[in-house]
C-alpha cells in the first residue's frame, strides 16, 4: 500500500502533481494552519508530513509519530521544527533552499523602495484626500545613490539584495560570523565590518540571517540606539531577530527614520499592535517568496524531498544530513 502524507495546507498544484500517484494523499482543506492537537492525531499514522512556517513541529509532536519518516518542509527557514528531535529519531528534515532567493530579494527592495521614499504612506495621503497640490516640501524621503546599504546576513538572499543594490549606486556593507572570500567580496562590491561599525555607518540596514537562538533579538535596543536617526530598518527574514517593544519606542521617539517588516512577532500581527500605529512603518504579510513561480518551485522541492524520505533515499535538500 502507498505510504500515508499528511500535507498541512493546499499547495500548488505542480507540487501534487508528483505527490499524487506515488503517496496516500490527506490534505487539510482550510485556509488556516491545522490546529496543533489535530496535527498530533494526525502524526500518529503518517510516514510523511509536508508542513509549511506555520506549523510548530516540536519534540512532542515528533514523538507522537511512530511511523514518520520524512519531514518536509515547504520554506527555506525551519525554526518551527525541533530538528534536533527529529535527528534524535533519525528522521531527515528537508527545506526549500534557492528557489526562493530572487522572490525573497525582489520584495526587500519593494520594501526598502516603499519605505525610502513614502509610496504606502502618500498612497494614503490620496485616498483621504489630502492631495490638493504639488508640494515642494511634501512626502520628502531619501535617495539612494551614494547612501549606505548594510546587509546582515550575506547568504543566498543577502547577496541577491547585494546585487540589487549596484544597480542603485549603494556602498554595501555586510556583517555576519564569517568573512567571506575576497574574491567574492570584490564580485559581489561589499565591504564586511564589525555588526557594529555597520549599524552605525548605515543608511539602510536589511536582515537576512535565519533565526536561531543567536540571532533572536539580534537587533534591540541598544543595536538601534547605535543605528542613524536617518536609518531605515527592512526585514524580511524572521520576525523574531529584531525586539519588536524596541523598535516601537525607537520609532515613536524619531531615533530611526522608518521600518518595514515583511515578518512579525507574533504572525499574524495583532490588528491594533501599536506598530500599525506610525506613520513610518510597513508591514506586509510575510509574503517574500509569493509569487507565483517561486511558490510552484516550493512544491516541487517539497514534494521530491518528501518522496526521497519515504523512499529512505537522501533528500535533495536535506538540513540534517
Ligand atoms: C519563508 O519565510 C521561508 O522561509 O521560506
Ligand atoms: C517633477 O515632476 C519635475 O518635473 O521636476
């Protein structure tokens, strides 16, 4: 009989597809995640679960599933897993790496273009209308030729932002544990400096680490005291590396200029969370990887690392062998 996979949420169809033929196929038919005590029941049964951001795959959960042989995660982050608990049972745990990174780039620069120069906020400035003529001093934000973009984080999405950023004339600073090779260094036009030096030099600063427990928090209230008045803050990364209470305050008293968070913490972000109050402020979805290309790549690397688990072959894209 074909192996039972429990998949949390319809995905594209390009990865179903692959699926449909080879595995006994559940999927939950909801647009919200499946509640955790549902997935612990489904756990129970399975030899694979597709899951996605929004399930938390804990060591209990983990535990619950006697059968399981593969978890596949349909997104390039994976802090929602206990990946130790499933090393612990020797269950492989697979991710979306690649497919995502130019999507990912793409909306760090809508973002950071959005933010810089005010386009979510004059777009309001109309529809109460407010626009009743030219305004030589009006809805002024900040060029970017010549500025300072410091990026955290020069890993795949990092150096996709890197390349983006040439084409604006951006001096590019990164920070991160490890230096990279010169060579790249000088291919890809970044300086690295201490996470230090770049909170200070930088007009612009984007997040692309992945959070873990060193990362957590990364950016928090003495990191943005050090940050320019004029700075302006992007993360499309994870919501949990910059200290959310921080940033408000540091907003509201004018010690940076603007952020834009494309993820929260918690997600979803409360309607009337005090940062949907300012003025200075974008928020989006998490929707770095929606586009509809990118998210039909997803499945299909899903899909095939899932297989390769039931298939007890090495996953394509494995974070834990
Ligand atoms: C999205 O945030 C991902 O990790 O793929
Ligand atoms: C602005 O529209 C200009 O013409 O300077």
């Amino acid at each position: 009989s074909k192996p039972k996979v429990f998949i949390t949420r319809h995905i594209p169809r390009e990865g179903l597809d692959l699926l449909k033929e080879q595995v006994d196929l559940e999927i939950w038919d909801k647009s919200e995640p499946p509640p955790y005590s549902i997935l612990l029941e489904k756990v129970q049964e399975i030899e694979g679960l597709l899951c996605l951001l929004t399930d938390q795959i804990d060591q209990r959960l983990i535990n619950h599933a006697p059968h399981l042989k593969v978890i596949s995660q349909m997104a390039v982050g994976y802090d929602n897993i206990d990946v130790q608990a499933a090393t612990n049972r020797e269950i492989p745990v697979g991710h979306t790496p690649g497919v995502l990174t130019e999507a990912t780039a793409d909306l760090t620069w809508a973002l950071l273009m959005a933010i810089t120069r005010r386009v979510t906020e004059a777009e309001d400035y109309i529809k109460q209308g407010k626009w009743t003529t030219w305004q030589p001093m009006g809805l002024l934000g900040s060029d970017f030729v010549g500025a300072t973009l410091g990026i955290i984080g020069l890993g795949r999405i990092g150096r996709a932002v890197a390349r983006r950023a040439r084409g604006f004339n951006l001096n590019i600073l990164y920070s991160q544990p490890h230096r990279l090779e010169v060579g790249l260094e000088q291919e890809l036009g970044v300086n690295y400096v201490p996470f230090e030096q770049l909170l200070k030099e930088s007009d612009f600063i984007s997040l692309h680490t992945p959070l873990t427990e060193k990362t957590y928090h990364l950016i928090g209230k003495n990191e943005l005291k050090l940050m320019k008045e004029t700075a302006f803050l992007v993360n499309t990364a994870r919501g949990g590396i910059i200290d959310q209470k921080a940033l408000y305050d540091t907003l509201k008293q004018g010690e940076i200029a603007g952020a834009a968070l494309d993820v929260t913490e918690p997600e979803p972000l409360p309607k009337d969370h005090q940062l949907l109050t300012l003025s200075n402020v974008i928020v989006t979805p998490h929707i770095g990887s929606a586009s509809y290309q990118t998210r039909s790549k997803m499945a299909i690397m899903a899909a095939q690392n899932l297989l390769a688990g039931l298939q007890g072959q090495p996953l394509p894209n494995c974070v834990n062998y």
